[in-house]
C-alpha cells in the first residue's frame, strides 16, 4: 500500500507513516486485498484526505467502516457513489436535513459537494473486507485515523466536529469543546435515528456556528 497522500496530509502525519504500527496496517491491508474482496477500491482508501486539503477543513464527520456492500464505498464516511441506492443511514441523514433546514431531500448519496465545501468525511477504519462489518477493526486503522482527529483539533480553531453514535463519541471525547463544536447524537442507523438522532439538528447548528467565526455555511 504506497501512501499516495494530498501534501498538507502526508505532512501533517509524515511521523505515523513511520511507526511499527503503520507498517503493520500496511502489510495487513497488502495482503487483504491480494487474498479477499476488500472496499473500497484501493485508489480510494484516502480518499477522504486527497479530496480535501488541510487548511480547508471545516467540519469532520467521523463514520465507523465503510459500506461492505459491492459499489457502495469510495473512501467517504455516509456516501456513496452516483446512481447507487441511498443506505439506510443515509436515507436517515437526508430526512434529518429536510426537517432541520427545510431544504428538499438529496435524490443522489454522492457527498462529493460536501467534501468540496469543506467537510472531512472520515471513517475511523479506512478499509473493509466484502460483507463483513469490522473486518479491519483493530489493526492499526483507528491509531491512524485519532492522530488525524488529534492534529486538526490541536492545529485548527473553531471546527465542527459531528459524532453520530457512541462510538464516534468515544472517538472524539477528547476534543475541546471550548475550542471546538463538538455535536453529539445516536447514530442515524435505523437502529438508533429515532432515539435522538431525529430533531438533533446537527445542520443549522453547524452553519450557525461557522457564520459565527466568519466562515461560509454548508450548503447541505
């Protein structure tokens, strides 16, 4: 696995690439892929990175795996390629956003749009083996993505940060909310939407905020 990394990134993390850990991850997920049927296609495992420089984040909205289902992970936490059907989650994000703002419900789960405005669509474990949910948990993946978290909350002021469920929000617990928008709700799996996830409003919040410090809302 070549760390093939927009600039910012790979010198933000140059030292993690060079950890036994990080070497580890790496043979394991060179072999996963050479051995299983692993998502998302390799070209798109920093995906969440190389589309968004550093110094244009303004939002992190930390997933758990990507999707393990055939076509449906391109390396963004919550989306999807275009023409793919909407997850269920997905579906819960959209519904989320038609009541908070009144804005009419996306028809596309591209978050691509997102990403181009400044949101940080990270999952916590970069690569999954073909339906197995977790599969790449606990290999290293989650010792990369908290140095991300830990790096930009220590080097930026005033982000958002959107922790769906308990375990983004063990995640991000230390985050300093004095010096960040830490937004905190259960997950929008239909496991969990209807036990807080609906009505949190996560997306006015989040613009509200931005306005405050002088950056342009979300158009979501």
């Amino acid at each position: 696995m070549a760390i093939r990394l927009e600039s910012s990134w790979k010198n933000l993390l140059k030292d993690e690439f060079e950890k036994p850990y990080f070497k580890d991850l790496t043979n394991f997920v060179r072999l996963e892929y050479q051995t299983a049927t692993v998502y998302p296609p390799p070209k798109f495992i920093f995906n969440a990175l190389d589309s968004l420089p550093v110094d244009q984040v303004k939002v992190v909205i930390l997933g758990q795996d990507p999707y393990h289902g055939p076509g449906q992970a391109h390396g963004l936490s919550f989306s999807v390629p275009e023409g793919v059907a909407l997850p269920p989650s997905l579906q819960n994000i959209y519904k989320e956003i038609e009541s908070d703002l009144g804005a009419k419900r996306p028809i596309s789960g591209n978050l691509e749009p997102w990403v181009q405005q400044g949101v940080l669509l990270l999952n916590a474990t970069l690569t999954v083996r073909s339906r197995q949910p977790a599969s790449h948990q606990n290999h290293g993946w989650e010792i990369f993505t908290d140095a991300i978290i830990h790096r930009l909350a220590e080097k930026k002021d005033h982000l958002v940060f959107i922790l769906w469920g308990n375990y983004a929000q063990k995640k991000g617990a230390f985050i300093d909310p004095q010096k960040h928008l830490v937004l905190s709700s259960p997950h929008p799996s239909p496991f969990s939407a209807h036990s807080g996830f609906f009505g949190s409003r996560p997306f006015s919040q989040t613009n509200q905020y931005l306005i405050k410090y002088g950056q342009d809302p979300v158009s979501w």
